[in-house]
DNA sequence: CGATTTGTTGACTAATATCAAACTGTGTGG
DNA sequence: CCACACAGTTTGATATTAGTCAACAAATCG
C-alpha cells in the first residue's frame, strides 16, 4: 500500500474528497523512513519544518512536568498524524515519541501549505482531524480527574480499541499494544505500581488482559461499564447521521 | 466596541489579515444576547448551528462521567469561541454554560463557513485558534494528571492571568474570576473541601488570593515556581520569533 | 429580612503513592 | 548451551494525599 494512500484512506472517512482531491493527496512528496522503539521524532521546543504520518507502529506524545513527572497526552496509531498541528503552532510544545518500532511518513510544511491552499476540501478534512484530537484531549482530562483507576484504564483501553477497530487493526477484542505498565502509568497520572494491580485485578476478573504487547478485552461489556466509555467523541462515521 | 471588533482584534493577534479580511469579519452578522450565569449555551448532544464568541463575562466547558461527577475541561473569557468546532463537529461532545452573567455574540455557520471559504487567511486563523485550544487541553491533562493539589491551583490561575492579561482584563496582579470554590473543585479533579484548603495555605502565605470574584496574586515568582508554569503554550505573540 | 448558596472546620476514611526487594522472561556473549 | 544482564513485572509494608461526611458560619440574593 503506498504511504499517502493510508491518509487518503483516513481523510476520506469522513470527508467526502473530489477525484481531484484524492490526486493531489497521492502526489504528495511523503518521505518514509522506519524507526526504532522510542525514538523521539520532535521534542518540545523544536520547530519542525515536517509533518509526521504514522504508517505502522504506535507513537505517543507527551509532556513533562516541572516536578519532573512525564505525563502521556495520547497515543497514535497507523493513519494518525499526530504533529499536524505544528503546521500552524510553529514550536512544539510537547513531545512525540515512539513507542514500538514504527515506519513514519514525512511530508514537508511547504508541501501540505500548498495542498491547503489549492484543495480547500482536504484543507477541512484536515482541520477536522485536528479537532477530534483536540475532542480526545477532552476526554483524556475526564478520564485522569474524575475516574477511579479501573475505570481509567478501562476506558484507555475501550478507546483505543475503537480506534484500532476503526483502521483494521482489530481482530476481534483482541489487538496489538506494545506498552509497558510504566508508560500506561503516565498515561493515567497514577503510579505504575497502581496500574500493575488494576491490571491484575481485571485478569482475574477475566475482564481484560494486557500481556506481551496485546490487549485481550474478556468482556466489552464491563469494559464499557466500568469505564463508561461512550465513543461518539470519536467521531468515528458511522451509517447514521453525520457527526 | 462593535462585537465584531473584539473577534477582529483576536484573530489579527497572530495572523496578518489584511484590510478585505478585516473588512469581511466586521460585515459578519452577529446576534448579540445577554444572559445571566449558570444558563447552558450548548449541550452534549447539541448540534447547533451557530457559534459563540464571548463578548464580556466569563463561560466554562464541562463534561460528565458516568459516575455522575462533571469535569470541567477550561474556562473562557471575553473573545474565546469555546464552541468554534462545532463547525466540523456537527455534534457536541461536552457542555458550554456560562459561570458569570456574560454578552454573547452569536454566528450563523453558515455564515462563518462562507467566510473561510472567501478569505483563506481567515481561515487559517481560525484553525489556529482550534490547535491553540487544544494547546490548553493538553496543558490541562497535565495539570489533573501529575501535579499536586497546590500546584493544580496555582497553574490553573497562573494560565488564568495570563490569558486575562492578553486581552487586557488583568490590572496588576489582579483580575476577575467569579468561580465557585465547588466549580475550582471540578475543573481541577479535587474535592470541594481541599480547594477550600488550599485556597486558604495560599492566603496564609500570602501566594494568592481568591475571594468574592476576584483573583489577587501576592507573589507571581512563589505561583510561577510552585505550579512551574510556562506561558508559551498558550501561544499569545510577543515580539520574540513567532511561535 | 429570611432563604439559599457558598465557604469553613473537624474527625475520620479511602484511594493511591512510595519504597524496596524479589521475581520473570528474553536476549547476548562466552 | 549456559550464565549473566537487563527490562519489565510483581509483591508486601508503610506513608500520604486527598476524599467523605456532617455540622456550622458567612455571604449573597430576592
């Protein structure tokens, strides 16, 4: 599958792109490179003259606080574009990083300033993009203040699922994960400690179990009530009427 | 001073408009509307067709949990468009509500997507505000998620001031915030009764002050350096290299 | 002015953090 | 193929932060 077609793919969910469109999204110049876990791809402060598309692998982005505990601001997966706003927000401020290793797509400010301008549709596609991120932000800071720990790993888990569901890359309720209980921990603002215990509470449950890089969900059901999870903040398109 | 001026002013903060944009913001119909403190503008699961500019007072965005308890998720002030993706996001993921009795300008979407369409600066700038918007959210995860309850308050004032201070809302170390202890206690991830007492440390030591809708901070350096805020993620220009 | 909301206090509890040690699995070099 | 190193996970004991509940005081509002 050529690199830009994941995007076209992506941006066509939703959007509703011209053939035109879709041409000038295939011509973009995508520079593809793989990477290694944890590798930094821009740190807070840099000013990235690229944008960064996820071919395959998981990133997160994050942020470290003055007392020197790093908090995770979300995770992305193949499709996602997880530094597009830097297009505008000319300096970083957070970090984007690896978390498995990972084949990433670059595409040059200059390119996608010019697609912008001349394909004002792709231009909203793309401002949409940037604002469900912006709606799984909101989310995030639901999910660390007012949620006892089981239910904020659990509605961790239940978005993420979605997500990968949404993009193929769910068998079933079961999908690739590749996180240690550490980063879930700054994921959650809870110690890793915390994380193994809810974690062993689950399996035991048989409500989920997170090993070896895949999430199993035992029984969606409690997942979903436990966490609550309601994933129209997704906005995941759907057959029913437009979100 | 038209309720149009206040939008132009925002928007040109950063980007250069020229005079046709200047011109097309001012010929925008807005509706005005006052309205008293406490009364919803939007709800989850809204799909309104107009978005709201805050001319005067004071709006906040929230969201509730399954366990019953709301999550504040950031607060507005005079020039904000809490609701702008709306315009993408046919439906709303979270409540807007005022906290203050507030002027609100009201605007077609269908107005404003015809301007974005005509004056691509515009639209530019107003994508802008959207990844700035994010900026604060993602500022916020890390505010409930990793930093002890003092540091929670005195980040949350810290952004507060300086975000006042930009549109020329905050004399001195003082500005106006009229908020409830309960509603603080919502937007940070505490209880009511820690708010409270923390609250009360900063005024024994004479850090800051909150009472009777005014926020006086005694000692900016004890703020900055107990919360370790840093203002760049709010993007707000200064004559620095642009951000 | 009475009524209601908001703020304050104390006693007690619960959730989660911290620390330190041990255990497991996996890959590496001898 | 074994021994070792390393990263990640698990465990137990203890500490701390913040939550809960309930009562009361002080503002604020109509």
């Amino acid at each position: 599958m050529h690199p830009t077609e994941i995007l076209t793919r992506r941006l066509r969910v939703d959007a509703d792109l011209s053939e035109d469109d879709a041409k000038a999204l295939k011509s973009l110049p995508i520079q593809v490179r793989d990477v290694d876990a944890d590798t930094n791809i821009v740190r807070e402060g840099d000013r990235p003259r690229v944008c960064c598309v996820i071919i395959k692998g998981f990133a997160c982005r994050s942020k470290v606080a003055s007392n020197g505990r790093r908090q995770i601001l979300s995770f992305h997966i193949a499709g996602d574009i997880p530094d597009l706003q830097s297009l505008f927000l000319k300096k970083m401020d957070h970090d984007l990083a690896t978390i498995s290793p990972a084949t990433l797509g670059f595409i040059e400010h200059s390119a996608l300033d010019r697609l912008i301008g001349t394909n004002p549709s792709i231009a909203r596609a793309l401002w949409r993009e940037t604002l469900i991120d912006a709606a799984i932000f909101r989310e995030w800071i639901v999910n660390v203040g007012v949620r006892p720990a089981s239910a904020r790993m659990a509605h961790l888990l239940a978005e993420l699922r979605e997500r990968m569901a949404a993009v193929g890359l769910a068998n079933g309720e079961e999908f690739e994960f590749p996180i240690t209980q550490a980063e879930l921990s700054e994921a959650l603002g809870l110690s890793a400690v915390h994380v193994n215990r809810v974690l062993q509470a689950f399996r035991a449950e048989h409500v989920l179990d997170l090993q070896r890089n895949k999430v199993r969900i035992a029984d969606v059901e409690k997942v979903i009530e436990t966490s609550g999870f309601d994933s129209s903040y997704l906005y995941i398109p759907r057959n029913d009427p437009p979100c």
